[in-house]
C-alpha cells in the first residue's frame, strides 16, 4: 500500500439486510441500525454520570484527594479524546461496523473487571480502557447513522440517538446512586455488561456488510502522536497548577497543538481533515460552538455531585434526585429540537439552546449551604433544556456540512469536540480545586472550600458560554 494510491471503496454486497454498494438499506435494516446505536449510546454516558454520583464514595474507600477524584471521570475521557480522531479515520479506512464492535466489546469488558479494582491505581486505570473503548463506540456510531439514514431523515434519528445518550444520562445519577447505596458503587458497572453484550449481538448477528469509504488510505501515524501530546500535556498541566510544571505543561501542549494542525494541513491523508474547517464556515463554527458548549457544562454533575454530597449532606439517592432534572430535559427536548433542525436553520435553534444554558449557569454561581433546592433544580432544568435544543441540531448542522467520504472522519470530530470540551471542564473544576483546597483529602474542614469551588466554576463556565453563544451565531455570518 503506498500513500499516493487508493483502491476502489466499494465493498460487494453481503447477504442480510443491507446493500452496501450503493449504501441501500432497507427499513428493517435501518431499524436495526438505529438500535444499535441506541444501545452503545445509552452505556457509555450512563456509565459517566453514575460514577460522578458514586465520587464520595469511592473517595472515601480509596483515600482520595479531590484532584484524584477528578481524575476518575478525566482518565475516561482523556484516553477517549487521545483516541477517538485516529479511531474515526481507522473506522473510515477498515470498516466502521468493525471498530464499533471491537469498542462495544473493549467497553464491557472494562466494565466487568471495574468490579474487580483494588486500588485508585488500578480503578484509573481500567478508566483508562473504558475511554479507549468508549473513543471506538462514538467514533462510529454517528457515521453509521449519517451513512444509513439520508438528510431528510438524518435530523431526527440523530435526535432519537442523542435522547438514548440523554437517558444514560439521566439514568445514571438516580439509579447509581441507588446502586451505590444499596449495593456499593461496584454495582454500577454490572449494567454495561448485558447492555453491551446484547449490542455485540446484533452486530454479529443482524449487521451484514461494512462501511469503509476511505479504504486503501494510510494511517497518519505522527499526526495521531502529536495530537495525543498535546492533549495529555494540558491535562497534567490544569492538574499541577499552580506550580511552575502546570504552567509549562500546559504551554507544551498548546504549541503541539499548532504543530499538529500545521502538519495535518499539509498531509495528503491526514488523520484529522483539517481542511474541512477551512472549506466550511458552518462546520468549523459549529464544531466551535460544541467545543465550548461541553466546556462549559460538563462538570456540572460532577461539581454539584460533591457540592450536594460534602456541603448538603446528601445521600448518593438523593443528590441523583437532583441532579436528573438536566439531563432528562435534554431527553425530553432532543428528539424535538432534532426533527426542528430538518426544517429550520440549525443554527438558530443551537444559539438559543445555549442562551438558555448560560442563565441556568450564572444562577448557579450563587449557591451556598442555604440554597432551596427548587432553586437548584430550577438552574438544572434550564441547563438541560439548552443542552436539549443546543446539541441535535448542532450535530445535524456539523454532519450536513460534509460529503459523504468524511462522514467517518466528521463523526470523529463531533465525539473530539465533545470530548475535548468534557475534558477541558473537568480540567478547569481539577484546577480551581488545586488551586483552592490543593492535594488533601476532603474531611468536614473543607467543606466550605468545596462549596466556594463549585462557584469559582461556574463563574467561568458562564463566561464561557456567553463566548459560545458568539460563535454559535457566527456559522451564518
């Protein structure tokens, strides 16, 4: 295989439900499709919102500082992010079906033995695992839905898509916390397990055929390396300030950042499409505008998991209570917001979607240990509502804006985007707890500390939204 030669890109029809040729599917096969991705959507954001409410828990057992816990949820997404590019562009030239399942099986796999961790060490680590398996899962499944279902169609599945994530979502906090108290925080990852093995059923068994429109390309090696510098020296960095070392880590990273885009620019196969930001006004800013929307919501959960927990003095139940009020307004508002974007212009119902996530963030600043807990919930059902109406139409705006070949590479750039910005919001929640309480275990002392922490971020994640909504609006300029 040489770098200057492509081998033709269609694949022979395979017997089932699909003609994969033409990228024909019937409607049963599209179903199928569309379940699928339900499944592996539903897991994976289950899976994260279920452990943030198992936080004090698993800190308590393991000794754990704040920064520590923190990096529970980061070595998710950062082993995530560090790998989901190259993992689109892999599904892109080998076949997405294929990386799908392979991630399914990686992801329940970690899962199980998660059951089995002794130490923080240990329990990071196979987080670790689960993000590699996690960066397959989403590298493909919005390519497989792009591929399958055509632009008319495409808004809607994408909503009924992103309303399963939403349920994981909402899912997680009420029943983890349900399952960590009655059961122990262990119990939480014996759910991906028949999830995940009933999605590598039909996969095996309905999913006849492969996608690879991309096929006889080269892997961008170096490219993949130096993007995945860049992201880890900004993590270690936001989690050593204030120190000198977060100052330098953090600037390392963004200059490999610049190097990597420069390189991308000028390879013939590269494993980010660098150029589709410069040929689409609507794709780069809207690309823009969900980096900062995760930014900026994030670590919601997870601050106010520890604010409700530590400040409160919440049981796991009842702060998953609380905090499901955003998440099941994103999976009421999506299917909605997503069959909207088919016939209005996406972008006008994302900048509005994040409008209303910035005044349910700014009435979250002034929480203290007195808050009512109708205001609370009222800051949430306005963040989950913005999310709602900010993320179907977004994701359709972003995959409409590519030809058909760099659907695989577009879906990869969707889940970075979403994954850098997890990760950047966890990475300014990490810093202001270093910088605030530091490296000591949270005891009673520090509860006040914890509390003045969740409003420090807050204040940055309104800001940073108020910028979002900028951009956002920009895509039509």
């Amino acid at each position: 295989m040489t770098s200057g030669t492509r081998t033709p890109r269609t694949i022979p029809d395979q017997p089932g439900l699909f003609s994969m040729s033409e990228q024909i599917v019937s409607p049963a096969g599209k179903r199928v499709v569309l379940l699928i991705a339900i499944l592996a959507g539903f897991i994976t954001p289950f899976d994260g919102s279920a452990v943030n409410i198992a936080l004090p828990v698993i800190g308590a057992e393991f000794h754990m500082d704040a920064i520590a816990l923190s990096w529970v949820s980061t070595a998710y997404l950062l082993a995530s992010a560090i790998f989901l590019v190259p993992f689109g562009k892999i599904a892109d030239i080998y076949g997405r079906k294929k990386i799908f399942l392979i991630g399914i099986v990686i992801f329940a796999a970690a899962s199980f033995v998660m059951t089995l961790v002794a130490s923080s060490g240990m329990l990071i680590l196979v987080r670790v695992l689960q993000g590699i398996g996690s960066s397959m899962i989403f590298g493909t499944a919005v390519a497989i839905l792009t591929s399958v279902f055509p632009p008319g169609e495409r808004g809607k599945v994408l909503g009924i898509y992103i309303t399963a994530v939403y349920i994981g979502l909402s899912t997680g906090p009420l029943l983890g916390g349900l399952l960590t108290e009655h059961f122990g925080w262990r119990s939480i990852f014996y759910i991906n397990v028949p999830i995940g093995i009933l999605a590598i059923i039909l996969v095996l068994w309905k999913l006849k055929g492969e996608w690879a429109d991309s096929r006889g390309e080269p892997l961008d090696i170096g490219g993949s390396v130096m993007y995945a510098v860049s992201i880890v020296a900004v993590m270690l960095g936001f989690t050593t300030l204030p120190d000198l070392t977060g100052v330098i880590l953090i600037v390392t990273g963004v200059v490999c950042a610049v190097l990597f885009l420069s390189y991308e620019h000028r390879r013939e196969f590269p494993v980010l499409e660098t150029k589709l930001f410069t040929r689409s006004r609507l794709f780069a800013y809207s690309n823009l505008a969900a980096l900062i929307n995760y930014s900026a919501t994030y670590a919601v959960s997870f601050l106010l998991s520890l604010y409700l927990q530590y400040s409160r003095g919440f049981s796991p139940v009842y702060a998953g209570f609380v905090l499901v009020a955003a998440p099941l307004m994103q999976a009421v508002i999506s299917p909605f917001s997503g069959k909207l974007s088919d016939r209005i212009d996406p972008g006008v119902i994302a900048s509005v979607g994040m409008g209303l996530s910035a005044v349910g963030l700014f009435f979250l600043i002034f929480i203290s240990d007195a808050t009512p807990l109708w205001y609370i919930l009222g800051a949430l059902v306005l963040i989950g509502a913005g999310f709602g109406f900010f993320t179907s139409p977004n994701t359709n705006a972003i995959m409409s804006a590519v030809e058909k070949k760099y659907y695989g590479v577009a879906s990869g750039i969707v889940g970075t985007m979403r994954l850098l910005g997890q990760m950047l919001s966890m990475g300014i929640a990490t810093m202001i707890f270093a910088i605030v309480i530091g490296h000591v275990e949270i005891t009673y002392e520090y509860y006040p500390a914890v509390t003045l922490s969740v409003r420090y971020a807050f204040v940055l994640f309104t800001v940073l939204c108020l910028i979002g909504i900028i951009a956002s609006l920009q895509r039509a300029n």
